[in-house]
C-alpha cells in the first residue's frame, strides 16, 4: 500500500506542481527572445505554481478534485504556449490556440484518471486505513455518488442549475454516527426516496445496494461495488 500511495502523490504532484513547473520553463525560454517587458508572461505559470502548491496541500487525498485541476491546468498550458510566442513577434502558433486547448484538457484530465486508478486498481481493504477519500458512484442515479471519507461519509450530487443550494445537494455524517450498514439486492421495481436533491430522476435497475442508516435517517444506495463500500466502511467505523 505504501508504494502505492508513493505512485499516486507523484502524479498527483506532477499534474498540482509539473505541468505549471513545465510551463514556466517554456515561458521564460520564450521571454529570452523578446524584450524585458516579456518576461512579464512568466507571472502566469507562476501564478499556477503557487496555487497548485497551496490546492495540492488541500486535495492531495482528494481524488474528486484531481481531474478539475489537471483540465484546468492542461487548458490554461495549452493556450499559454500557443499565445504567448505573440509578445515576441512569432505569430503561427496562435492557429493551434484551440487543438492545444484541447489536448491540454485531455492530457491533465488522463493524468488524473490514471493517479486516481493507481490508487484503485485494485481495490484492497487495506485503503480503509489509507487517508483517502474514496468515491463510490450510485448506479442509475447520474451525478450523485457516496463520498467515504477518513471521519465521515457523504452523499453528494452535483448542481445542474445555478440556483441549487450546496446544502441541498450533499448530506454528510460522522462515520460514529452510523448505526447500521447492510447490503440489499434491489429488484428494479422500488420507490426509492433521498432527502437531497437528485439532477436526474433516480432510474431504479436490478442489482446490489447499501443501506445506510445514520442519524435517524435510512439511505438505500444502489451501488454495484456494494460489498466493497461496505467492508471499507466498516473498517473505518471500527478505527474512528
């Protein structure tokens, strides 16, 4: 598990500290051909590079955020290396602005996926002494997933609307606040009901799920890695 852990940090490093590391190097080989006031265009990298230094502190056993920061970092490299060579005079990369956009996207976004199946592949019980959060998606219910977290667990969706409140679309307990965890096997023809708003309405299909009873309240969570999410929490209950 240790060498694992190594493996993730690294690619988590490299996509919260590399990529703006690397696009610092670019930029300022870049500056070396214009004048002074060029070198002006450093302060993006830069900037980068201080706020992944201080995110990666924050999400480093958070894998909910590696693909945003890895797209957003890989975006903004893909237009700083193609833009830039204008404030020295050079204007043909500029045509490649949006392919570059792109595959900077893609790029940070693969690199977070791989981190976060480094860290997943495959699951082991070992992860529940690990810090880190694991992510469970809900079968048939688009966007809304169990967050397990090292103290607490989470059941979150995202906003599709503006207008939803944060404190409408996630609902967390302390895991010492939890007083039962079983597995069920659905059939596809219940009514299910959750106390936080769902984007989609919940599409019902056969197979395992979790029920969850926390604080008064009973969740059924369709979720075919039933038994794992359940072993996993167990664990971290007993340790809690």
């Amino acid at each position: 598990m240790e060498q694992r852990h190594r493996r993730v940090q690294r690619v988590v490093a490299g996509i919260y500290l590399g990529i703006p590391l690397v696009l610092l190097v670019i930029v300022a080989w870049i500056s070396t051909a214009g004048s002074p006031a060029a070198w002006a265009g450093c302060l993006v990298p830069a900037g980068m590079l201080v706020l992944g230094w201080v995110q990666r502190r924050r999400h480093r056993y958070q894998p909910r955020w590696w693909a945003g920061v890895g797209a957003l970092f890989g975006a903004l490299s893909g237009l700083t290396v193609t833009l830039f060579p204008l404030a020295v005079g050079v204007w043909w990369p500029a045509f490649l602005a949006l392919p570059a956009l792109l595959v900077g996207i893609v790029a940070g976004a693969a690199l977070a996926r791989y981190a976060d199946r480094v860290l997943l592949v495959p699951v082991v019980p070992e992860l529940a002494e690990t810090p880190y959060e694991l992510i469970f998606r809900l079968r048939g219910l688009q966007l809304t997933a169990v967050l397990l977290g090292a103290d607490s667990v989470t059941i979150q969706s995202r906003p599709v609307l503006r207008s939803q409140s944060a404190g409408d679309l996630a609902k967390t307990y302390p895991l010492s606040s939890i007083t039962g965890v079983f597995e069920a096997a659905l059939s596809g023809v219940e009514r299910l009901k959750f106390p936080i708003a769902i984007p989609h309405p919940p599409i019902v299909t056969e197979g395992p799920a979790v029920i969850l009873q926390a604080s008064g309240d009973d969740w059924v969570l369709p979720t075919n890695q039933a038994s794992t999410l359940i072993d996993l929490l167990n664990r971290r209950r007993s340790t809690a």
